[in-house]
C-alpha cells in the first residue's frame, strides 16, 4: 500500500538543469506563482549539498522547512532509539518534503537521509513568515499552493482509510 504522506508529486518537467528559478517553477507550492513572485522567493531559499547517509534532519527535529531535491535521492525513515529504520519512502529527484513545518514547528515525524550525494534546495518557515509580512499577497499564494498539496495528500489518506475499512469488515464478516 503507498503511503499518501511520503508520495511526492511529480515535477513538471524532466529537463535537468541548475536554474533554481526553473526548478522552483517545477514545485507545486510555487508552481501558480508570476516570474516576478519566483525571483522573489528565489533570493531567500537556500541550497545545500549532502553527502551519502548524511541526514537532511532527524526524527523528533523540530521541524523548520521543506526540502526540495535537485539532485540526488532521499530516504524517508522512521527510527528509533536502538537505530532501528523502517523505510517509509525513496524520494527522486524532483520531489519536496517536509513542508508541513512551513504551517508549525512540530517535531518532524521521520528522519530525511541522502542515500546518495544530494542537492538540495531548502525553504524555511522564518523566511516563508518574514515574506508574508514584507509580500502578503505572494505569501498568500505560496500558503493556498501548500493548502492544494495538503488537501490532495488528506483526500488520498482517506481514500486509503475507507478501502483499508472495507476490507477490515469484509475479512471480519467471511
């Protein structure tokens, strides 16, 4: 069964190039937003390179941002004190993560590990926060980007609960 928290949605585009504006374009969050809005958020993002089995973050951080990865690929694992991992997903090139922390600075529910040499792009909750004030129109469309992302990722969790429902009752009645 997949599982709709750590699915990533797609980039619209293969092309594989250094421009963050392009790869910003590619994001779903930012994906609505003008040339002009992207440069914006394009000063304030920030890149970042991991080596293999470095962490992004830990299990139980609090949680600062999201992540974009430009290149490289990304495990998303639960662990725990005796180093125990359950692979919960593998992130490609091209996907984001952890952007629930742009809402509040829960503790982050897995850990991000680069499985191999990465790339990554991070964009933070005081930077998205400091944007709102300076742009309140462009950190409204960033926030109604993260909503859409939410909504559909809460509507694929609960289609997987009904069906997970139904066959928990069809197993109980024979």
């Amino acid at each position: 069964m997949n599982n709709p928290i750590w699915e990533y949605f797609e980039i619209r585009s293969k092309e594989k190039n250094d421009s963050i504006f392009k790869i910003l374009k590619t994001v779903p969050i930012f994906s609505e937003l003008t040339p002009k809005e992207i440069t914006e958020v394009e000063k304030i993002i920030h890149r970042r390179k991991y080596k293999k089995n470095e962490p992004i973050f830990r299990m139980g951080d609090p949680g600062l941002g999201m992540y974009i990865i430009v290149e490289g690929s990304v495990e998303i694992a639960e662990e725990n004190e005796d180093t125990d991992k359950k692979r919960l997903a593998v992130l490609p090139e091209g996907a984001f993560f952890g952007d629930l922390a742009l809402l509040d600075e829960a503790p982050r529910s897995a850990s991000a590990i680069a499985i191999i040499d990465c790339d990554i792009i991070g964009f933070f909750r005081p930077d998205l926060l400091d944007l709102l004030y300076r742009k309140p129109s462009l950190g409204i469309k960033i926030l109604w980007g993260l909503a859409r992302i939410i909504g559909e990722r809460l509507r694929r969790t609960n289609d997987q609960l009904s069906k997970c429902q139904f066959e928990t009752e069809a197993l109980k009645n024979g």
